[in-house]
C-alpha cells in the first residue's frame, strides 16, 4: 500500500500560508494604491494574481521535487533556507510596499528577492533541472516587478 508523504501536506499549506500573507498585506494597502501614479504597463490586479497563482503552483512543484528526490544531498538544507527566505521576502515585499507605503525599502527587497531567486535556480540545477526550470517563469516575473516597483518608486 502506498503511503502518502507528510510533506505533501505541509509544502502545499507553506505556500497557501505564504500566499495569504502577501494578499492580506497587499489588500491593506489597496486603497492607497488605487492614489499612486503607476507606468501605463503595469498590469491589471487580476493578471497579477493568475501569475502570482502560477507562481505559486510551479515553485511548490519545484520544492516538492526537491524535498523528496534530493533531501540526502549536501545542499538540501541550504535550499530549504532559501525556499523560506523567499516566502519573508514575498511577505515582506507587500508589507513594505502597500502596508508602509516604502516605496524605495520595497523596491531593494524585490532586489533580495530576485538575489535568492538566481541562487536557488542555481543550487538546484545541479539535482533537478526540471525543478530550476520551475522556477525560471518566476524568477521573469520578479525581474518584472522589480524593474515595476523601481518605476513606481521613481514616479511618486
């Protein structure tokens, strides 16, 4: 019989936990958003929530991937790291951007973002190019936003 793994639960409920956090700090803020000035190409909030769902999805499979092909190998705990690191500067981001209106703090945290996005897409190549491919949509669109929130800051 085929037992399920734990981790299928508890990746999965990390992710959503993250999620939520970054959408409830984002609505904090949406009212004051809704004053600022923002570049012609910024997206519509309903494509960014299908990417951010996306995203979501693809880095989940990733760490599954991961978790239970690789967690004897010498780096698994440093990606682990990584992979939770990533979900404080997602949360971060929203916190700083729309709860604190910082624009510039935001902006330098999308930079701390992306930093550990290239080094998990890099750590994790050597196991699993599959799971670093996971990972590149979102890493395309956190330089995206990144070159955004810089816009953004510019112009208010």
């Amino acid at each position: 019989m085929y037992k399920v793994k734990p981790n299928y639960f508890f990746i999965p409920l990390f992710v959503i936990i993250t999620a939520s956090a970054a959408s409830y700090f984002a609505e904090t803020g949406r009212a004051w958003y809704k004053t600022i000035n923002l570049p012609d190409w910024t997206p519509s909030g309903s494509i960014m929530v299908l990417a951010w769902t996306i995203i979501f999805i693809l880095s989940s499979s990733s760490l599954l991937i991961i978790w239970n092909r690789y967690a004897s190998e010498r780096n698994f705990r440093v990606i682990i790291i990584l992979f939770v690191l990533n979900a404080f500067f997602i949360v971060g981001w929203n916190i700083l951007f729309f709860s604190h209106q910082q624009l510039g703090l935001a902006f330098f945290q999308a930079i701390l973002l992306m930093t550990n996005l290239i080094l998990l897409i890099f750590l994790i190549w050597r196991f699993s190019p599959l799971a670093a491919y996971l990972l590149i949509p979102y890493s395309l669109y956190v330089m995206f936003s990144t070159v955004l929130s810089f816009n953004v800051w510019v112009i208010n």
